[in-house]
C-alpha cells in the first residue's frame, strides 16, 4: 500500500516558543506506518528569529521567507503554493498556536477513510480544539442556524462517527488534492480572518463532504473575546478598528456576505456600523441577547 502523502501548513509571527510546542508536537504523531508528511512553515519576517530557530531545531521543516505583511491568510496561501509543486495527497492546515494530540493526523487520515467510504469522495476534515483552561470546545466546525445569514454554533464533535457541518475554523483542517484541484486555496480577498470560513462554505456549495472528526485533536486557546470597541475609545479610533482586517475587516466582512449570504447584507452593514458608532447601545442590544 502507498502511503498517504500530507502537506502540513503554517505560518507564523513573532511567537517563537509557541512554534516549537505546535512543531513538536507534530513531529511526535502516533501510527503513521501509513502516512508521511512534510511541514511547509511561513515565518513572516518575525522580529524573535522564529524562522532559523525553526530550521535549528527542525532542519527538516520547509522554512519560507514573508515579507512582514502576509498576516495569516497571505502566509498561509505562500505555504500552500509552495507545497502544490509537489504530489501531496492532502494539506493539513494547522495554526501554529495549536498542541496537537499524539494520533490527531492518523485520526483526521480515518475520517478521510470514512469520507471515500460512504460519500464516495474526498473531502474537508475539521480536527476540533479544547481550550487548555477551561477545557471547553474553543474551535472546530460550526452549524449554520439558518441558511440566510452567517450566525452560526461550534458542532460538538461525536465520539465515534464523523458528522457533517456547514463551515469550519481551519485550527486542525485536512483539506484533500480534489478539493484544492476543484475549488483552489484560500482566498486572496482576506487578509487575517474569513478566509477559512469562506473556503469551507465555497466545498460545501460545491459537493465536498465537510465532516467534524470523532473526538478532539488537540488543545488551542479560545481567543475570540469581544469583537467591538467600547465608548472608551475615540471615534476615530473605532472606525480604524472597524476597518482593520485584522479586527471587524469592514470591507473584507462584507464581501464575504456578499458573496455567501447577500439576503444578510444590508443587515450586516447595520450592526457594523451600530457597532463603531454606538457601542453602549450595542452592548445592551448584545446583553439581551444572552
């Protein structure tokens, strides 16, 4: 039997020691005798050295030169192409802030297994992360709440069957050579956020099975938090945030409902701007909603 060849995808900026936790566990995975990978890292012009202490310490990790202003779906598309001049069987998107349980590749490998199995096709699988603190789910795939508008919930993953979501966090993302040679890679209309959501949502649309994996496949810290300014911050200041694409991504949010849920758009455009120019009022409207 051949193996299964992976590509495993990163890119990272200026946090060194979390680097070489995520790497270190990837390279100490369980029961590969099926599966071999290559690791494609990004290092965007890190200020800590990231880039050559990686290659130190794991002189056997495709280590590629950012420019400083990738940010994470710039750096992940730089990796990704790199790793298309080559025949890999799949590419496993991974956040290099993610601890990776010892048998989470030979896990998401099943899911594929099951995938070609009995929907007969390859396709995207989600590896869902516990928050280290808490130990709750802090990312994976989600649910749709309805098929208008993007509000959606984190798929609390079964323990022994794959199920079907509606989009995902590409934290832990086994995306398969079909999908990518149907439907491409990430999107160069985002820049730090969205991009996962929008190629999930982009093979679904398309047929490709998007299955939350059984169990969990490793730790990663939920850093999700509020996504607003408050009344604190000057005007100005609220408006920057609002339009920085690595904070509310103005432009870049409405492209993605435009494109995905265009019946949402008027009211996305709404609660974007309450958000910027009102926030104590959208700070109640919020609490009633809890």
């Amino acid at each position: 039997m051949m193996k299964l060849k992976i590509a495993v995808l990163l890119t990272c900026y200026n946090r060194v020691s979390k680097t070489i936790n995520c790497l270190s566990s990837v390279y100490k995975q369980e029961n590969l005798q099926d599966i071999k990978f290559d690791v494609f890292l990004v290092d965007d012009n890190s200020k800590d050295n990231t880039g050559n202490t990686i290659q130190n310490l794991f002189p056997e990790v495709k280590v590629l030169n950012g420019t400083g202003s990738l940010f994470w779906v710039g750096g992940m598309r730089m990796a990704w192409t790199a790793a298309l001049q080559n025949n890999y069987d799949g590419y496993l998107l991974l956040n290099d802030d993610v601890l990776l349980y010892p048998t989470a590749i030979n896990n998401l490998v099943k899911t594929h297994n099951f995938s070609v199995l009995n929907y007969m096709k390859e396709g995207i699988y989600i590896g869902s992360t516990t928050d280290p603190v808490t130990n709750k789910i802090s990312y994976g795939g989600r649910k749709l709440k309805n098929k208008l508008s993007d509000h959606s919930t984190l798929t609390i993953p079964d323990q022994i069957l794959p199920v079907e979501c509606d989009l995902a966090h590409a934290n832990i993302l086994l995306v398969m050579k079909n999908v990518t040679a149907k439907i491409g890679i990430l999107s160069d209309k985002f820049t730090q956020r969205l991009a996962d959501y929008d190629y999930t949502l982009k093979a679904k649309k398309s047929g490709f099975p998007l299955l939350v994996s059984p169990g969990f496949y490793g730790q990663c810290a939920d850093d999700h938090g509020r996504n607003w300014l408050s009344s604190t911050k000057t005007l100005k200041e609220r408006v920057s945030y609002l339009k920085d694409p690595r904070h509310l991504a103005y432009h870049e949010y409405l492209y993605f409902i435009k494109t995905h849920f265009p019946i949402y758009l008027p009211a996305i455009f709404s609660k974007l701007w309450i958000k910027t120019l009102f926030p104590a009022i959208w700070d109640k409207l919020k609490m009633k909603t809890l």
